[in-house]
C-alpha cells in the first residue's frame, strides 16, 4: 500500500516534449513509474525515447488509459493544463510548475473544487510524490528514498518544500528507515492537496506507522493541521518547520513563506504541533533523530 | 512586491477608482509646481514603506505655495523610521466627513477571496479587530463568481455604512475588486475609504502589494520595479536574477531551494551564528549561477564566512562544484567557504571540487548540515 499513486498508476506528461518535461519524465519511467504518453498540443503522433505524444490530454487518456498526470510547462499555459486534464478524467494531477500568479491558483482551486471533485491536484510548485518502488512522479530523485520494509516499520512523509523533502528522505535513508509515500505539497500560497488531505491518507494506509510533517513560515495550514492531529491522527508523527529566523515581511522564496502581521511565525506552528503532540525537532536532523526514536518505540 | 502610496493610486485610477487629484515630485520646486496644480490647500505626503508616517511629521497640510515650499523641503530627505523620504506625494486636500475601511486578500486558509469591510477607518485595522471585532464585516468570495454588484451593495449595509454612503462604497469595492483579481495583486487597501460633505466616496490612502509571479502579464509593473525600496546587495542579486533577501549577519548564505535556504538560515543561527543573508539559487541552477551567486555574497562587507548548503534533486552536484571553481578563477573571495553538498551528483561534484587544487582556507567540504554550519559558524566568528 501507498497513498495516493502506486503500480498501477498510469501517468502521462504534459509538456513532454520540453526540457524539464523530457528529463524527469525520463528519469520517472527510468524508476519504473508507468509512463504512458505525453501531451504537446501540434506535436500529437511523435514520441520521446519510444513514448508516444498526443495533441491533448483526452487522446492521450483515450489511447493509454493515463489516470494520472505530471504537469511540467511555463507558469502561462499551467492553469489551463491543469483544467484540461481533470476534464479529461485525469485523477491525480501533479503539477511542478513555479510561478503561476496566485489569482489563477485560486481560480483552478475553486473550479476543480466545483466541477472536478473526484480530481485531487498535488502543488502547482511541488516536487511530486514518490511511493518508493512502486511510482515517482515529479522532480524527486529516487535513490534517495528508502523502500518501504515489510515487517518493519515505515514512514509517510508530507513537505511544503522541496529540498527540505529530500533532506527528509535523506534523513531516513541515513537511518535505514522506510518510505510508504512522499509528498511534497508545494510552497504557492493556495495547493491543490494540503497537510490534512496527506494525514488523513497516512492515518488509513496500512503499510504507514509513523509520520513526519515538514512545514515552513506563511499561512496557517499547519496550524489547521495540528487541530486535526488531535482530533484524528493517532499514528506517531515529528515535525520540522523552517523560517524561526525569517524577518517578518519578507518573502521567503516560496511565493507562500511569509510572516505577515504577526501570523504564521515558525514558533507558532511548532507551538501548535507540539500541543498536538507532535514532536518537533529544531531543524531536519532532529526531526530525523526523533523519527528513529519513534521507530525503535514502536518495536 | 509592496507599492508606494502614489504608485497606489495611479494602480487604483487604472481601475476609475476616484482619488485626489495630485501629483509625485523629488525636488521642492516640482513638489510646489504640482501643488499648483492641484489647487491648494494641499496635503504634502511623505512616500515610504512604514507605517507612522503621520506621526513623524511626515504628512503636512499646505494652504499655499509658501507653506507647500516649507513642507517639501522639510519632508523630502527625512528619515522616517530608517527610511529616508525620496519623493512626496502632493494632492488636494479632501474635506472628510466620514472614513471607512475597505480590502481585498486571499484567505489562505478557505482558499478564497476576502473582503474586509469596517465603518470605522482611519485608523489601523488591526486596531479596530481588537476593540471592536463586530465592526468588521469579513466576506468571502469564490474567485471563480467573482463580486456582484448586488453582493458589494449587501456587503455596505451589513458594514453599517450609512445609507448616503452605501451605494458609493459598494460602487468602489466592485472598481477595488477588479483592481485586486485583474491587477493581479496579494493586497488591495483603501483605509481610509472617505465620505466628502458633496455625497462622493473617495479613496483617501492607497495599499498595494502586487503578486510577483503575474509580473509577466503587466509590462506596466516595470516602473514600480524601478523604485523599490532594495539595498545595494539586493539590487546587484537582481541584476544576476537571484532570489536574494538581506539580512544582517555575518555568515554568507547559498542554498539550493527555498525551503533548504530556510532552513540553512535556522541552523545556523541555532549553532550560534548569524546569517548575511536568504539565497536561493533554485532548481536546476549552473555554473553560471553559482558564480553569480558568490559574486553577491562577496561584495556584502560583512561576510566573514560562507556557507554553501546543497541538496542535489533538479540541481546537480557536478554543475554546482563547477560553479563554484569558475567563481574561484573570477573573483577573489573575501571569506572562506564551508559547503556541504549531497544528492544528485555530489560524488561528482565531491571529485571536481577536490581534483582543483583549491587550498584548505579557501574551501571546506562538511558531509553534513549540522556540521558544515558549526564549521562556517565558528570561521565566522574568528574560533
């Protein structure tokens, strides 16, 4: 078991054709993620290294039966990617692209919210998702993640932010600690999927023990996630959130990360974490040590 | 990216959003010109990005030439709150009768749009939340119906904006609305909204903050770039197209992603040290960019170490490790580096950065964070 993307899953790129399409979609099937098509309107009936290429996401479902979908193009034509492929039944969507103006996000949130709500979107400005072994869609790099161990016990990992998910990954690897499922969520200031949607999944998958949740500055989503850690998360969890140095105002490279009128401080959402009863490391390693702890408990 | 009040205004009369007739000037001459213009008396305001300008001396009322004289050449060149005053706003001034409050955001949290409506403006919003949290009204708005006509007429009375005021307010926040969703900005403020003995409503205060990420659909936001507020380090970043911030430490930062940069700045500050500054040199970066990058932290005078903190994903060890050896071969570095350097191709990256011969006071390499952060710190602070 997984969350969210397995063995099964059929993933087609959007933008396949272009350089950061081409190289990570690449580098998914290389990892044994079943990619089955790509997208380029006008490049429809050409390949990449043996995959075909489509005019749209509906041919390209239609053909290959794709019920998931990497989007990797300019920050321009992402919105509309992103509607398409949910019209074209596209179950999960996982959209790397940085920059798009927040009043798109927005508008694509609210719209698949409306009329595509079997639809989950993961980011705009994620790094993808990986269920080590069996399917990693977007930027990750899969050697980095452990496999999960059958008769040990394994770990689900959601982060705002990419690099500090690998640093999680990395973490573990480090400690010969498994991964059911790695999510990055992304750091735009409106995300398809959030913190909950990734609990809540962690807490019914089977084959996840124990969580670990990396957070940043900006926003309130960890603080809703600890109310939900109290009321309905009962699997061990540590955390992480980066930005207790951020100056107030400013924005911390994510579009997202930012401390305004007081709100959204890295203390807070620790405080709120911990009174949840997360523990919470004081940077990535710590989250790492406490992780391993909450390992060698469970036995 | 945060607007000056001026800049404000001229966004908000883009929209046919009513505002005082003035005008912007650098010098006390163009400050009494545009005064003249505007038909005195007139309000000599101050343009800074702080708030308290008021209090400060910073906002003066003129009844004619003379008096516009001595405000500007007062005003312009103050220093408000570390912010020295480069230009003033000049308007008409306004005969008020009453002030409201009005904005646009997004809620994080419901994910959708949120006014912010109050009878009570003038004063800062925080202020009335705290004493009287009733008299905000807070609407949310699905960003996809947008605002009626009908919605923002509601959204008036249940504010308790007096009836002679209602259907002007309600007419502004439709003119504020476009100005927030087409305008493409994370803030749209007006406080205060006024009521002029004549019946008309009027934007009194201009608070803007565009969202950098449509600045390629709005060729017009390059004037406003122009004049941000950036110190030298910053500006410099810019002109690489860096993601930089500055800070006031002495421990140079460069790291790969936002959330690892973050990070980078905790870690080290928890170990005792102080960060120069926030540097993310983003998915994917080159040689080209790491030079860039370093040529940034050099020119900051208050780097005594610099702490290079990559994990390796879209960006690869081996273009990071070449970077940093062109730098070496173009600039003369001011401080050492400490860099720590996993994920992709680092064992590449490793051998590059070792095979160049480059001597142990100039380059550390550190198998962790932790450690690559205790190194740079204690570098930093002359241990």
């Amino acid at each position: 078991m997984a969350i969210f993307v397995n063995k099964e899953t059929k993933v087609i790129v959007q933008g396949l054709t272009g350089g950061q399409g081409k190289y990570h979609g690449l580098r998914n099937q290389a990892y044994g993620t079943q990619v089955v098509g790509g997208v380029t309107p006008g490049k429809g009936g050409t390949d990449i290294a043996g995959i075909p290429v489509f005019n749209s996401v509906a041919q390209a479902v239609a053909a290959t039966g794709a019920d998931a979908s990497f989007i990797a193009v300019p920050p321009k034509a992402a919105p509309a990617a992103i509607l398409e492929a949910a019209a074209a039944g596209i179950r999960f969507i996982v959209c790397i692209t940085e920059g798009i103006p927040a009043q798109d996000e927005a508008k694509v949130f609210n719209t698949l919210v409306r009329d595509y709500p079997k639809t989950r979107l993961l980011g705009p400005n994620c790094p993808g998702i990986i269920s080590p072994g069996k399917c990693n869609i977007g930027i990750t790099a899969g050697e980095i993640a452990e496999l999960p161990q059958a008769g040990k016990k394994n770990v689900g990992i959601v982060s705002r932010s990419g690099t500090l998910t690998y640093q999680a990954l990395y973490e573990l690897k480090q400690r010969g600690i498994g991964v059911s499922t790695c999510v990055g969520i992304g750091g735009d200031p409106v995300p398809g999927t959030n913190f909950i949607d990734c609990l809540r999944e962690f807490q019914n998958d089977p084959e996840t023990d124990a969580i670990i949740m990396i957070g940043e500055i900006g926003g309130s989503a960890e603080e809703e996630a600890a109310e939900f850690i109290k009321a309905h998360v009962t699997k061990p969890m540590s955390a992480y959130i980066a930005g207790v140095t951020a100056p107030a105002g400013k924005k911390m490279g994510h579009a997202g990360a930012i401390v305004s009128g007081g709100k959204g401080t890295a203390q807070g959402k620790m405080d709120a974490l911990s009174a949840a009863g997360v523990k919470v490391g004081n940077n990535p390693t710590e989250a790492g040590d406490l992780m391993a702890e909450i390992i060698a408990a469970l036995g | 990216m945060d607007l000056f009040e001026y800049q404000g205004k001229q966004y908000f009369a883009r929209f046919d959003i009513p505002v005082s007739r003035g005008g912007v000037a650098t010098t006390v001459d163009e400050a009494v010109k545009v005064a003249d213009a505007s038909g005195y008396p007139v309000v000599v305001k101050a343009q800074v990005q702080v708030g308290g300008r008021g209090k400060a001396g910073g906002i003066k009322l003129a009844n004619n030439a003379e008096e516009a004289r001595l405000h500007a050449n007062n005003i312009l060149g103050m220093d408000i709150k570390g912010h020295v005053v480069k230009c003033v706003w000049v308007e008409n001034a306004s005969d008020i009768d009453e002030e409201y409050y009005a904005s646009f955001t997004l809620d994080r949290g419901a994910k959708k749009h949120l006014l912010m409506l109050s009878a009570q403006g003038g004063i800062e919003i925080e202020v009335v939340a705290e004493k009287d949290p009733d008299a905000i009204i807070k609407l949310h708005i699905d960003p996809v119906d947008g605002l009626s006509p009908g919605a923002a007429h509601k959204a008036a009375v249940d504010a308790k904006i007096p009836a002679k005021a209602v259907d002007g307010v309600a007419k502004i926040l439709v003119q504020l609305y476009r100005c927030f969703t087409e305008g493409d900005c994370d803030l749209a403020e007006i406080n205060p909204l006024i009521l002029k003995p004549t019946g008309e409503v009027h934007a009194l205060d201009a608070k803007v903050s565009l969202d950098d990420n449509a600045a390629f659909r709005h060729p017009e936001w390059d004037e406003y770039r122009a004049t941000e507020e950036l110190d030298a380090r910053e500006q410099l970043a810019r002109t690489h197209g860096l993601q930089y911030i500055g800070l006031d430490g002495t421990v140079g930062i460069i790291a790969n992603g936002a959330g690892l940069a973050m990070s980078t700045l905790d870690v080290v500050n928890q170990v005792g040290g102080t960060a120069a500054n926030f540097l993310d040199i983003g998915g994917g970066a080159n040689a080209d960019v790491m030079a860039a990058a370093l040529e940034v932290i050099n020119f900051d005078e208050k780097v005594t170490s610099i702490f290079i903190n990559i994990f390796g994903g879209i960006t690869r060890g081996e273009e990071v490790a070449k970077g940093i050896v062109e730098a070496l071969s173009r600039v003369t570095l001011k401080a050492p580096i400490v860099i720590r350097l996993d994920g992709t191709n680092a064992e590449e990256g490793r051998k590059i950065l070792a095979d160049a011969g480059i001597p142990e006071s100039t380059l550390i390499s550190k198998p962790t964070m932790l450690e690559a952060a205790r190194a740079a710190v204690a570098i930093s602070n002359g241990k």
